[in-house]
C-alpha cells in the first residue's frame, strides 16, 4: 500500500488537512501566492520551450547541459546493437545515474574534458555518470563498455566514485560513501533476482520485465545485443513501473526503516497526522528517487517503441527545488522564522510535512499553469510542468534571494534521499 501514488497523494493530503486546520506546530499556508508562482512558472515555461515543445523531467535533460547532444554519442558507441540491446543500455544508464543524482553541495563541480565545459549540482552529477558510463566504470566486461553489471557495482567504493566526480578536498562532494554503498546494495539486489536481471545481474532487463520481452538466458550477454528481436508489450502504465521500481529494488534503500513483516520502506517516514489503516498507518511514503527514476525511464522506453500511460499517477517531486519553490515564495510558511539555522534530517517532523505539502500543492498548481499556457493536462501532465517548469522556477527564485543560489533549507542526507 506504501508503494502506490494513489498512498502518497492520500497521506500528503491527510497532511494539507492538518495544516489547513491550523493544527500543525510548524506551518501555515498563503494560498493567495499560488498564483504569483504559476505565472512565474507559465512565464519561465515560455522562455525556456519558445516553441512550446515541453519535454519531460528526466535525467536525460541534464545529460543535454551545455548543449551538448550526449544522446548523439551514446547512440553512436551503440550503433550495431538491436533496439532492445540498445533500450536496456539506456536503462542501465538511467538507473545509475539517478541513483547518483542526489544533491552534490554547493561546492562541488565536474569539469567536461571534451567540451571545456564545467557542471554544477545535477547538470555536472548527469554528466559525469554519462562519462562514466561510456567509459565502462559500470561494467565488467571490457568488450562491453555501455553497460552496468552486479559484479562492477559490488566493487565501487567510495575513492572509485571520487574519481567519476573528481572529488577531493579541492572539490568535496556530500555522500560519497552514501553514494557507494547505494550502488552497492543495488548489485545485491541485481544478484538476487537471476530471473529478472540474469545471472550477470543486469539492469537493463528492466525492460524485458516490463514489457514481456523474452529473455534469451543461454546466450552471452554481448550477443544479446544482436539476438533476433521478439515482440514484446508496447504500452505500460505510470504506476506499474513505478510499482516495479519499487517491489524490485526496495532492498536498496538505507533508511532503516520497516514495518513490523521485515519489509523496507525506504523514502517513507512518520507523522502523527498521516493517517491510514494498519501497519501502514503514521507513514508518509514520497519515493523521491523512485519516481524520478520513473520520470526518467519514460523517454527510454518511448525510444524504444513502448507507450507510458497514466503520467499523472506519478506525484510532483517533494525534494529541494520543488519544495523551495514553495517556501521561497511564501505559499509554505514556516511558523519559526530561524527555520533555516541548522541543516535538519530526512525523517524530521518539519521535513516530512514540508515534502507532504509540496506533493498536495503541486496539484493544485497544476491547473493554474495549464490555464495561463492555454494547455490542457493531457497537454501538460506534472511530468512536463515539472521541467517546464517549477523545478527551474525552484532554481531560479533560489538565485535571486540567496547568493550562491542554494536551496532555502539544507537537509542532512546521505546522498541518498535528497
């Protein structure tokens, strides 16, 4: 029940009541600023996607930083393989890089040695992995470069990623161990499940998963690449990937947290006024980098002929930019004004209500945006407002009240939840 969309909506909904009802000891509400932030959203919308061509928020906008067609060289590298081969080579990349995509600290950048550029925050995290990946540091299989594999992810430590994001005193990254330990665990999980991911424990086989594409276990990977393609399902909806993104890969995540049957949580935390039934009750699930990953498989399995229905059964993303958005302009507003004095953890009160709100309000900006574009939201899904959109209008009103531009609240992580 903690792993639908349907359970996330509800619970931050539970929590909008709580707030509106004036019984949270932490925020109020201003929702008369709603509609100063959609026309700073519609405004930014227009000025980044003149021709009103609006892609999804997904990684595979940050491996476009620069202006650099990454997507280009990638499917160079990957000319002689089938479309599936090519599909789950794009998985793999996806999965990790998300994975990766945690907030890198203000301090930290990557330097693109081919394009003389340097990368900040998730912009320089997507490059560097994209780089990485290309480079075979996800791989075992020095014929194989484009591919990530159980057996190189149980091997990275933490100086093996301070080489893929040139990190070091010089340049600090936050998480690094975090980071590993994630990938890490996501090569246990790859390992414990030979029946969807092979016996080499590959990623990519998400797509085989998902869309019932036979697996051809006999054969080396490296030839699966040019196997005789076989049909497979072309539509998916929203909530059964993210669905399988979480039944398959919950072992991964660190937070510790259970319910009393031994299952893991993950990016879901407790509030009195969550509300809900049995175990699940007092729990706010998000699944922040799930969804994200989720957002970011789209374009992947389109590429490859695979339809997602249901977009807006995903959430909006409650993480920094999205949810600074919100307190910046004053729609969220803390009840102490030192709110900021000191970094506060994932699994804060303050934290878990401040991302339920941002989930619940993100709805209902929706609409207010798709008025002032003139788009319907089959037109514009959260998917797209989302990059159009309130994670750059985040950015953005960040840039204009502080000098480095940093978020407005900084969250003690791991490198694995924000």
């Amino acid at each position: 029940m903690l792993r639908t969309p349907a359970t996330i909506r509800e619970r931050c909904s539970n929590l909008l009541a709580h707030v509106d009802a004036g019984a949270s000891a932490h925020f109020t509400l201003d929702r008369t600023r709603l509609p100063a932030v959609a026309d700073r959203v519609a405004r930014l919308t227009r000025e980044r996607h003149p021709a009103g061509r609006i892609p999804y928020h997904s990684r595979w906008r940050h491996f476009e930083a620069g202006g650099v067609d990454r997507k280009a060289e990638l499917d160079a590298c990957m000319r002689e393989r089938t479309a599936v081969g090519v599909a789950r080579a794009r998985i793999d990349l996806t999965l990790v890089s998300v994975l990766l995509d945690a907030g890198a600290g203000p301090q930290w950048r990557y330097a693109e040695a081919c394009s003389g550029q340097a990368f900040t925050r998730s912009e320089g995290l997507g490059v560097a992995t994209l780089r990485a990946f290309m480079d075979g540091r996800f791989s075992s299989d020095p014929g194989d470069r484009c591919r990530v594999d159980a057996k190189a992810l149980l091997r990275i430590d933490a100086e093996a990623l301070a080489q893929v994001f040139q990190a070091g005193d010089h340049n600090p990254i936050v998480g690094l161990d975090g980071r590993a330990a994630l990938l890490r665990r996501l090569g246990e999980a790859l390992r414990a499940r030979p029946d969807l991911f092979t016996a080499d424990g590959l990623p990519g086989h998400l797509f085989d998963a998902l869309t019932h594409h036979s697996h051809v276990h006999h054969l080396p990977h490296a030839n699966l690449h040019h196997a005789r393609p076989s049909p497979y399902r072309r539509q998916v909806s929203a909530a059964r990937l993210l669905q399988m993104l979480l039944e398959v890969f919950s072992p991964i995540w660190p937070s510790g947290q259970q319910l009393p049957d031994g299952t893991p949580l993950g990016d879901v935390w407790r509030h009195p006024a969550a509300g809900g039934e049995g175990d699940s009750a007092g729990w706010v699930p998000f699944h922040k980098l799930s969804q994200w990953l989720a957002y970011s498989l789209l374009e992947p399995l389109e590429w490859a002929g695979v339809q997602v229905g249901g977009l807006d059964e995903l959430t909006g993303l409650p993480e920094y930019r999205n949810g600074g958005l919100l307190l910046d302009a004053g729609v969220i507003v803390p009840r102490d004004a030192q709110f900021a004095a000191a970094p506060r953890a994932p699994g804060d009160e303050w934290v878990v209500e401040w991302r339920a709100l941002t989930v619940a309000l993100l709805d209902e900006l929706a609409p207010l945006v798709c008025d002032r574009l003139g788009a319907t939201p089959a037109e514009l899904p959260l998917a797209r407002m989302l990059e159009g959109g309130t994670w750059a209008a985040g950015r953005q009103i960040a840039g204009e009240l502080r000098p480095d531009g940093a978020p407005p609240v900084a969250i003690d992580s791991d490198g694995t939840v924000f």
